[in-house]
C-alpha cells in the first residue's frame, strides 16, 4: 500500500528545488565579485609568458619535421576535412596539434586578461598589456593562415616568429608590471646615457633576430617536405645569410660587455650587472650551439635548441632594460624579475 505524502516531505522537496535553483545563481554571484590576488595576477602572467615562449618551440619542430603543410589548407587542414585525415600521415598530425596549442595560448592570454581585469583597484596598464596579447595571437592566427595559402613564403614564416617574439616581450613586461604594486613613475637606476645604451642593445638583439628569421629562410629546412610547393628561400645566400647574423652577434655581445664594464664604472647596482652578466652568459650558450649546428650541417635538434635559446636571449636582454628603473618603494627582487 503506498502512503501518501506528508507535510513535511512537500516542505522538503520544495526547499531542496529551492536550494537546486539558487544554487547556480549563488555561483555567478561569487564569480562576478571574485578578485585574485596579485600571487594569482603574477601566475597568470607568467603562464602567458611561458605559452608564448612554448609556440615558438612548437612552430619550429612544424618547420624542422618539414611539416609545414601537413595541412595544406587554412583554416580547416584539407578542403574537405577540419582534423587530419590518414593520407596526410604523421606530417599532418604535427601541424595540426601546433594549430591546436594555439589554443592553449589563447588560454594562457585569456586567463591573463581576466586575472588583470578583475584585479581591484584595477591598473590600466597590465589591462592594455593583456589586451596586446589577446590581439596578438588572432593577429599570429592570420599570419600563420597567409603563411600555409602561401605555401610557406620565407617573409611570411619569418614575420610570425618576430611577431612572436614581439609577443614575449610583451609578455614579459605585463610579468614585471604584474609584480609591481602600483604603477608610479619610474625612476632611473643608471645614468641616462646608459639606459640608451641599453636601449641600443636592446635593438642590436631585435635585428639579430630578425637577421635570424634570414638565415632560416635560407637554408634548407623550408618546413616542407619532398613534393609539397613550399620550398621558397630568400634570394640571398646561406653564407652571406650567415655572415650577416654572426657580424651582429659580434655587435650585440660587444654591446652587452661595453654595457657591464660602463655600469660597473659607474657604481651601478649588483642587481643590475648581475642581469648583464646573465645576458651574456645566455648570448655565449647561444653562440656555442649556433657554431655547432654550423659546422654540424644544420642538425634539427640543435636548431630546435637554437630557437629556444633566441627566445632567453630575448627575455634576458629585456630583462636587463627594466633592471635599469625601479618604482618608489618597491623592493628591487620584486620590481624587477
């Protein structure tokens, strides 16, 4: 026999449907008024940092596999197909899991920008920087379909590298300025003519990596393989290429020791001739591997390594440039990173 229902089992199920529909509401509410804390600001920073330096990684294996155009279309990988298909064998599955961490980058850049958004009181700069990113890689999304439609023309596979690289320098800023508890004017830690000088090497760095895109696009790894069109090269030579990229190498390192010794004479902080010093300890490791994969035939492994090693120059030498100004009251190992 089956007993009717009470009261109080009525006043139940209305509560526990109470609570179920309250419940989602109560949710959005907390997340509307999350804020992070600056640890949480600074980690999403740094994440965003980290992605950006990984997708240069990731497009060089694409490009030293010859796995360009594994998907030979754009932005879906055939004419009929979004994903792979077996034809397109392994070459097509590297190319399409570096589309997909672009992804993880928009992640990364996503988690950033919320993070800088919801922080109070909010600080327009990390909000712009932020925003920088995000555009960054829609702009790196178009790059890389014109790159494939092209059949992986060297001016277009080199500019998405240097834009990457803009990336991490923007990257790396909004990482430092995440860290900083305000945004007052900074002040000079060196002598005005020695932050040009850094500014001076901080352009020596930018065109030896532009020069670096140069010799890439000269050599033999096109990114395609037998068969595939996208075999175009620079009209220059390797040598010549090569040339270039080692007489700005000489530039650059004499430019990080002339700045050392003018910072020393100077009295400048240890802080400051210790990110120097960094820099070209980073710029020695970086020479030692280009001359190996020079007088090694251009091993994909050690070109690999060679274009992660040009993503720490980069960082490092930036690093240097915002080692050269502080905020009021912000304890150098925090303002600077």
């Amino acid at each position: 026999m089956t007993q009717a229902p009470t009261a109080g089992d009525a006043t139940g199920t209305a509560a526990a449907g109470t609570a179920a529909r309250t419940a989602p509401a109560r949710a959005t509410a907390k997340l509307l008024t999350w804020r992070p804390t600056p640890a949480i600001v600074s980690w999403a920073c740094f994440a965003a940092l980290v992605a950006n330096i990984g997708i240069i990684v990731t497009g060089g294996a694409v490009r030293l596999t010859d796995s360009g155009l594994g998907c030979p279309t754009w932005p879906t990988c055939t004419d009929g197909s979004l994903v792979p298909t077996r034809q397109l064998g392994a070459y097509g599955a590297v190319e399409f899991t570096n589309r997909m961490l672009t992804f993880a980058v928009s992640v990364a850049v996503g988690a950033a920008i919320i993070a800088c958004m919801r922080w109070h009181p909010r600080r327009a700069v990390l909000v712009k920087l932020s925003w920088s990113l995000f555009f960054g890689v829609v702009a790196q999304a178009i790059i890389g379909g014109i790159s494939v439609r092209t059949h992986l023309s060297p001016i277009w596979v080199a500019l998405h590298m240097l834009v990457s690289m803009g990336m991490v320098a923007i990257a790396y800023v909004l990482w430092t300025r995440s860290r900083e508890p305000d945004d007052a004017p900074p002040t000079l830690t060196v002598a005005p003519v020695l932050r040009q000088l850094g500014y001076v090497l901080t352009i020596g760095v930018a065109a030896l990596l532009a020069a670096g895109t140069i010799v890439t696009g000269s050599g033999p790894h096109s990114g395609a393989k037998a068969g595939d069109p996208g075999n175009k090269r620079f009209p220059i030579s390797p040598a010549n290429a090569t040339q270039l990229h080692a007489d700005l190498v000489f530039l650059v390192v004499g430019l990080t020791v002339a700045l050392w010794f003018a910072l020393k004479a100077t009295g400048a902080a240890p802080r400051i001739l210790t990110t120097v010093r960094d820099l070209f300890l980073v710029l020695m490791a970086q020479g030692v591997i280009g001359y190996a994969q020079y007088f090694t035939h251009l091993p994909v492994l050690l070109v690999g390594i060679h274009m992660f090693g040009a993503a720490m120059v980069w960082v490092a030498t930036w690093r240097v440039l915002l080692a050269m100004r502080e905020r009021r009251g912000i304890p150098a190992q925090v303002a600077v990173a």
